[in-house]
C-alpha cells in the first residue's frame, strides 16, 4: 500500500492521516493504541513520505471529520450500511456460530463506513487509491455524497476510486488478508530473526518440489511478487507450473527479499520511533494545514443544512 502511495505523491495534491478513531472498532487497550499510531507514522516517514510535500496527519486531530460523519449519519441509509461487506461478514460469523446476528458487533462497526466517507468528503477528494478489498468504501462514499447533495444541493464532489495491481489485498501468514488483528503479519522492521520465524510460519499444501504447482493458489508467492524483479516473478511462475519448486526454498528466498527490501530503512525507522514528540510534531502541523482545507467545506455543509 504504501509503494503506489508514495508514487502518487509527483501526480497529486496528496493527504495522507492516521485513522486512530477508525481503530476505536477493535482497539480497547490506549496505550497499544498510542504506541500503535506512532509506529504507523514513523513507518510512512521512514520509507520516505516527506510531511513538507504532503499533508501528513492523525484523524483525531481533525474535529470537522467527526462532525460531518454526524451529518452524512443523517443522510446515509440503514439499508446502505447493511450491505458493507465488514458489517456482512460479521453478522455472517455469527450466523454460523449460531450466534445473534449482531453479537458483539458494536455502532462503530456498522457506522464506520460513514466515518471513512467524511475522511474522504471533507478534502473535496478527486481520487482514493484503494485495494480491491476497499473498493465498495468509494462505492458507499460517492452514494452518500449524492444523497446530501439530492437534499441540499451540490456541495460534495464525489470521489473516485483508483485501484492498481499493487494496490491489491496482501495475503498473511494464513492466506488471509493480511492484518494486525488477524495475527498474521509480518512486521517489517522487526529483527531478522523474527521476520525469518513470521516467513517460515506461512501456511503451503503438501506437494513435493517436483509437483507442478499453481502460482495463484501460493502463499508465499503471493506475498513473493510484491518484492521480487519482474523477471523474477515471470521466472518463478515458470518453474511453478513445470515443478521444481520446493516451499523451504521459496521462504528462504522471501526472507532474503524482505531483507534486502528493509534492512536500508529499519535504523531510520529506530531513530524517528525514538522521538515521540518529533513525530507529534510532524502530526500537528499536518493537521493545521488538512483543517485548512477541512474548515471551508464543513461551513458550506453546515450553511446547507441551516446550522
């Protein structure tokens, strides 16, 4: 995600936040969440967002998100939110489990593609690059933006979604998507040793090394092609569907990989996650400058709605 990201950077006026209150979801434990947000930030700054080139900020900063997600709340369907494919595969975990459909699904949950809409509405946004995994969010974002300005006029510019190869769901360790709250990561910028541990834990069938193999249905290929050279990758899916490929030697391959990938950046990311108040600096003055951009768009909603 963060590779097209940063690329965008020469073609856009580009935003780039912290959803710390999106995490509020899932996230009861304030001091991981603290700890979390400035991993997240040193991340981005230490593989070379520069906060002079873009708007680099934490949501929570961002007061007019929060008050534009209580007036788009007011315009948006229940019916809309029902359909969110996170709301869905919540209810239909605990249909399985023969659970309340709602158990232990909080508003936060339900409501939260409404938050991400203000995220995006507020900056009068022309284009969110997104995964496929993401895309029915934009979806969501544009038919809410239509149904305000069905009511007050045109006000919202509605957003478009920009959904590139790269930016496509990075499976983890399980085959899942990869994600913190699923425990199937591999942290980046950890020691090798443990980066070699989270590698070696990626889930493969049982064909031998002769046996042709579908490149597609691979985890470790999967995650494989995201760092290797495309010559590379083409080479590998060769040697995958005429057999040859042996599971060890792909994991050791990937390991070197995100070796050879991050081990530049690991001692900047060590320096900038040690100065806590440099990063809440870099945040703020972030935030003035997205408020900037915040504060005339809300006044146009709020004088639209008669507040």
């Amino acid at each position: 995600m963060i590779r097209p990201a940063l690329n965008l950077v020469d073609h856009y006026r580009a935003l780039y936040f912290i959803a710390d209150y999106h995490a509020l979801t899932t996230t009861r434990d304030p001091v991981a969440l603290d700890r979390r947000i400035r991993e997240a930030a040193a991340t981005w700054l230490a593989l070379g967002l520069d906060p002079n080139r873009v708007v680099f900020f934490r949501q929570s900063d961002i007061p007019e998100v929060f008050e534009l997600a209580w007036i788009l709340s007011c315009v948006t369907a229940k019916g809309l939110l029902n359909r969110a494919h996170a709301y869905k595969a919540a209810v239909a975990e605990n249909r399985q489990a023969r659970r309340d459909r709602d158990a232990g699904i909080n508003a936060g949950v339900f409501n939260y593609p409404v938050l991400m809409a203000a995220d995006i509405l507020l900056f009068n946004t022309d284009v969110v690059p997104v995964g496929r995994d993401q895309k029915q969010h934009i979806e969501i974002t544009r038919d809410i933006a239509a149904e305000f300005n069905g009511s007050y006029g045109k006000v919202l510019r509605k957003p478009r979604e920009m959904v590139t190869e790269t930016a496509m769901t990075v499976p983890g360790l399980d085959g899942r998507k990869m994600s913190k709250s699923y425990g199937n990561t591999i942290p980046i910028f950890a020691p090798p040793e443990i980066i070699r541990k989270q590698v070696m834990r990626i889930q493969t069938d049982s064909k031998r090394p002769e046996e042709p193999k579908d490149p597609g249905k691979c985890n470790v290929f999967a995650i494989y092609r995201h760092f290797a050279s495309p010559q590379a990758v083409e080479s590998k899916k060769e040697q995958y569907v005429s057999g040859g490929v042996a599971y060890s030697d792909m994991k050791k391959e990937l390991i070197e990989l995100l070796g050879m990938t991050f081990d530049p950046y690991r001692q900047t990311f060590q320096r900038i996650i040690q100065d806590p108040s440099g990063i809440d600096r870099i945040l703020r003055d972030g935030a003035e400058r997205a408020r900037d951009i915040a504060r005339p768009v809300l006044e146009r909603v709020r004088r639209r709605v008669g507040i």
